[in-house]
C-alpha cells in the first residue's frame, strides 16, 4: 500500500474536521474509501460526492476512480463546489 495525504478544501475540510490527513492506498477509488471510513458520516459522503478532485495537481475529471493510482506521496486534493459572487 501507497501512503498518500488527502488534502480538504472549503465545505470538505469542514465535514471532515481536519485539512489533510494521511490514508494507506494503491488507487484513488481505496484512498477515498479509506477517508469515508475515517470519517462515516452521511455529510461527508455528500460533499465528497459533490466534489472536484485532483491527483498530483492533475484534475481526474471523468476517470474512473479505481483506474487513477496512486503512490507514495500522491497528493489527492478535495475541491468542493465553490459558492460566490
């Protein structure tokens, strides 16, 4: 397993209660999975869902999660939707 640091943005820090943390994966798909564990909440899930991701400064996009690998020292970045004006 890759050790890899998730890092929360805006609404996603806020449901997960901590800026990054530090989860054990080979894909972006068991890196996301191993953070709904950490944190089992139905918001989370919610706003993980509803949310932009990138691995290493690259948007994933439309890939499929169990596809995008990850190694050690990925940095997957959680971007919520972002409201204003």
């Amino acid at each position: 397993m890759a050790k890899c640091t998730i890092r929360y943005w805006a609404s996603a820090k806020e449901a997960a209660g901590t800026a990054e943390e530090t989860v054990d994966a080979h894909t972006l798909a068991a890196a996301l999975e191993a953070a709904c564990h950490l944190h089992p909440d139905d918001r989370f899930r919610r706003v993980l869902g509803a949310s932009s991701l990138l691995v290493d400064e690259r948007p994933v996009g439309r890939r499929a999660h169990g596809e995008v690998a990850v190694a050690d020292g990925t940095v997957i970045e959680v971007l919520p939707p972002f409201a204003g004006g």
